[in-house]
C-alpha cells in the first residue's frame, strides 16, 4: 500500500501535529517514529521537544525562533522511514494477577462471560508493543491485547487505582504509575516503576520497544516492591 | 540566606518556574504558571531571568515573612490585597522585605492567580530540570505539594542591592473583557460549521469547574460533526477540547499531554494569561485569528513585558524609624527641625 503524506496541523502558535492517520495501527505509529528519530538525528533549531503518539507526531517549538510555516517546510524536505520494532528493546515486566492486587478482575469476568483464569491467561501471553505515553507521567500506552479482551470504558470513573496498575479498555492496555481515579479496568499491578524523576531519562520503556508479562505471586510482588522501596533498582531483564 | 517563611497559605498556592520542558514524551505535564505574563513581569521587575521560580498565589492568599537578610520582592498578577505589616499596598510593585517584615496577600475584586518573585529566584531543588510544582504526580516546588505555614523558601543569592520601592505601571496588566483570540485546528473538522459559528458568536460562562488542568466553559452546545472520541494524539497549552457535553474545556498549565478528545482550536497564547485570571461565573466571548497573527501577538507581548523595568514608578512612603536611623548614619546629621 503507498504511504499517504502526513497531514500537518497546527495546534495552535507554539505547536504543529504531524498526523499519518487517525487509527491505530502498528505502521502508522511505525512512521510516527520514524519521523521522531529523524528529527533525532538532525534537529531543526527552535524545537522543543516531540511527543509521539498512536498515530500522529505532536513537534512543540519556540516561536521566537521558528514559525509554523518554515517548521512544515523543514519537516517535509526530512527524510525519513518508518521505523522497525526489530532493533526496538524488549521487556519482561513482572505482573502480580491475584484479586488482592486486580481489583476489577471479577467484574471483567462477568461482563466478558469469562473466567478470570482465561483472561489472565490472554493478557499475559500476548506481545505488546509500546505506542505511546499518556494520561500522566509514566503512564505506558501499548498496543497488542487480543480482541477478546475489548471492553467500553466505564461510564464513570472508578475509584484510585493504586501504584503501578496494568488496566484494560477501549481494546488497549496501559500500565499505570501514580494513583489516579479510572473509566479502564484494573486487572493487575506490577512492582517495576515505570517512571522515576531521579532517573535520566524518568522512564526506561521508550515508544517502540516491545514487551511481555510474566506472572508473579503476591509473595514476589512485596518482595519486590519492598525491594524497590528501599531504593534496590527494580531490572526488569531484557527478554 | 535571605527566605520567605510561609505563614498562612490558602490552598491552590504553589512554587511556579517558567515550566518543565522535554519529558512530555513520558507523559510528564509541564506546568508552569497559569499567567505566564503576570509571571514574567515580577521576574523582571526584579532583573530576574524570565523563567526564575516564584510562589503562584491562588485565590486561597499567602502569609509571609522574611528572615535572614533584606530580600528585594516584585509582585503582580491579579486585583490583589497586599499589606506590609498590615499596611496597604498597590496590587503590583517591587519592595524590599526587611527580616521580620510581613507581606500578605488575599483576594481582591478581581483575578485568580498572582505571583511573587524574589530577586534570583526560589532556590527550591529542582526536578527533572525543573522547579515548577505539579501536584497531581508530586513533582517540583516543595515535595511536589502545595505551599502550607512553616514552609521555608530560600532565595536563590545570599544578598542583593536594595532596589527603590516602586509601583509596576505595566498597561498589559490591566484587564479587559475583549474577546479571547483562537486559532481553528487541529480538529475542527470534528465540529459542523453552525457549531463554529456559535462557538466564535455566543457568550460563555466559566464554570466551577477551573482549576490548572482546565477551565470548563458553560454556554450554547458545540455540536460534533459525527464522533467525539478520536484515537489519543498530543496537546498543547490552552487548547480547546470538547468532550461528549458539547461544553468547551480551556486546557491550562497542568494540561496532560496527549489525549483523546477533538480539539476545535487553541487560545492565542497572548490572551492566555488574561483568560487564567477569569473567575468561575464571569463571562467571555471568542474571536478569530490566524497562526501568523496570533505567533506575531505573542512575540510583542514577550518584547513588551521584557521592558517592565521602564513601567516601574518609584513610589513615596512615609519613612519608618529604621530609615531615619539609616539616612543618620550615612549622612551623619538629621535636621528635624527643618522637615
């Protein structure tokens, strides 16, 4: 199929949005970062910052030194390529299923007419891939979960989920940080932090690389958990 | 070292920089202050750079007082009630606060936010390169908390020239009820042309619903062409969201940065600050501009305000026991009898 050219829109004086489409869909987020490592690899003076998302990349500039016009034009003359997730990283997060740390996982069942085991099951053997951060520091965006596993966002917001929550909705999954009140679903937690202010970068998953689950029980998670408390790193291996 | 010890604070007040740049990429917000241009303007009332950390001040006042040694002050934003040691002051001015001098500030008839700067900056430890507080991720300012009594500020520098009292005559602080200029994009392709009509037509109220994530609009529906969810993609400050109500929502200082509903368009950020000291229940109307028009307002409105140092007027007080002893003693001799 031939790439259509991206739609470059402003998003107001000090923004553009670089946009491949309007789904998602693994080679538009593909030339989302293509477009990003390219910027990378020669910046234009006057950029700020990128902010790739599903499909669209959001280039936030300093007017002073660049105006919308100029920017679209030096994007447009880059090239670039989308990108392969084969040199991406690849990462195991351990993940603590039991209800105690799955606070929805019975209420999932019910409303999918499955049993919680079977969604586990599905959840933690699919491959992800990393698309995107939102919501709020850390918040990882990934792409991969099976179809069965589609579920609407709730109506109304659910309650905090606690530190480090996997949720599910709209045919995503996320892994979360910081408590927030949610319309997704919490059927998981893991110890790993997935952003810590310390760090240079706060976040160690970077958009396009991949990532499995693996299971682990209560007991490991506190371990764990206590482990990073007491400032232990807590590694997640590459797989 | 010369700090401000907070007193009293009402809640909302926090440590602002000019914002925590290069992490949006990781979901990190950058805040900043809601006024950007009430900000910059004390920052250089006082020669700091225009990005130094100062205490936002909410609608909830502050109670400071000073300790160490004298600290040169610049204040301004919104209408205000200062008061040295219980004594009234204009709503924006540059003073130096002598240890043990108080300074107050709460609500005043008009405006939402005011800022106060100290001469080099609130040397809190910066986070992620960045000092400015944003609560809800606990990042910056004091634990990444809002300001309460017995916090202690540090000022940047040990000490500072005493700088002449003098009232911030600056015109862009004055407020008026134009309309906020918007620019269209990137999705008002989500909206039928009668809803852009009636958003760019119609007065809005501001809701209870304000806060520095977002402002909500109420006022006539903005109708969606066809969906309101869109597949999430990046924000940029005072964008225009709105969700399935038809309600406009100003996106502010502690925006997220990437989310899933259509943006009609983004404030122009020369009005941005004017539309942050909005408070619930008053009311706006929206007009349009171009990206060129609205990039051009903005770079006057950053080269006016770098010229605050010429809209400082000095002004007279009654001199304190304190100055009498040190004009004494520098010019040796005091004629009462003449004054």
């Amino acid at each position: 199929m031939a790439e259509t050219a991206p739609r470059f829109l402003p998003a107001g004086e000090a923004a553009l949005t670089v946009e491949f489409g309007t789904t998602i869909d693994p080679l538009l987020n593909a030339r989302v970062r293509g477009l990003d490592a390219a910027l990378a690899a020669s910046p234009i003076a006057g950029v700020i910052e990128t902010v790739p998302t599903y499909r669209s990349l959001m280039i936030h500039f300093d007017p002073r030194l660049l105006s919308t016009s100029a920017l679209i034009e030096k994007v447009a003359r880059l090239p670039s390529e989308p990108l392969a997730t084969e040199s991406a990283k690849h990462w195991l997060i351990p993940v603590c299923y039991e209800t105690t740390h799955a606070e929805d996982l019975a209420e999932l069942a019910n409303a999918l007419a499955m049993t919680q085991d079977e969604i586990i099951a599905l959840h933690q053997g699919a491959d992800y891939q990393v698309y995107m951060y939102g919501f709020a520091s850390g918040y990882v965006f990934l792409g991969g979960l099976p179809a069965a596993l589609t579920i609407s966002r709730r109506a109304k917001p659910r309650p905090p989920i606690p530190r480090g929550s996997l949720l599910i909705a709209g045919g995503q999954a996320l892994i979360g940080h910081d408590p927030m009140p949610t319309g997704w679903y919490h059927i998981g937690r893991t110890p790993v932090a997935t952003f810590d202010p310390e760090r240079e970068p706060p976040c160690f998953i970077e958009v396009g690389d991949r990532l499995n689950f693996e299971a682990i029980d209560s007991t490991s998670f506190e371990a764990l958990e206590h482990a990073a408390r007491e400032g232990a790193p807590v590694a997640p291996r590459p797989a | 070292m010369p700090a401000l010890r907070v007193l009293r604070a009402g809640p909302g007040t926090t440590i602002q920089d000019g914002g925590r740049f290069l992490y949006r990429r990781y979901g990190v917000t950058p805040a900043g202050p809601m006024d950007w241009q009430a900000f910059r303007t004390a920052n250089y009332a006082l020669g700091n750079a225009h990005d130094a950390a100062a205490i936002e001040i909410a609608l909830g006042g502050i109670e400071l007082c000073c300790q160490g040694n004298a600290l040169p002050l610049a204040f301004c934003g919104g209408a205000f009630q200062w008061q040295r040691n219980g004594k009234p002051l204009p709503c924006a001015m540059r003073l130096t606060l002598q240890p043990g001098e108080t300074l107050s500030a709460k609500p005043g008839p008009s405006g939402a936010f005011a800022y106060l700067a100290v001469a080099g900056g609130i040397a809190t430890k910066p986070v992620l390169g960045g000092r400015a507080t944003q609560t809800r991720a606990h990042l910056g300012g004091l634990d990444g908390r809002m300001l309460q009594a017995g916090d202690v500020l540090p000022a940047a520098s040990p000490s500072h020239a005493p700088q002449i009292e003098a009232e911030i005559a600056a015109p862009w602080l004055s407020r008026d009820d134009t309309p906020f200029r918007v620019m269209l994009g990137p999705q008002q392709d989500y909206f039928t042309d009668d809803a852009l009509a009636t958003f760019f037509s119609a007065e809005f109220r501001l809701t209870h619903e304000a806060d520095r994530m977002a402002y909500r609009f109420d006022g006539p529906k903005i109708a969606h062409a066809h969906d309101f969810n869109i597949v999430s993609d990046g924000i940029a400050l005072g964008a225009i969201q709105v969700a399935g109500d038809g309600k406009p929502l100003v996106l502010m200082a502690d925006h997220q940065p990437t989310g899933g509903y259509p943006k009609l368009g983004h404030v122009a950020r020369a009005d941005l600050g004017r539309l942050a000291q909005m408070r619930p229940g008053e009311t706006c109307r929206f007009s349009r501009i171009s990206v060129d028009e609205a990039r051009n307002a903005w770079l006057q409105c950053e080269d006016a305000i770098a010229e605050t140092q010429r809209f400082l007027r000095p002004l007279r007080r009654e001199p304190t026991n304190e100055d009498l002893l040190r004009i004494n003693l520098s010019s040796g001799v005091i004629d009462v009898d003449e004054s």
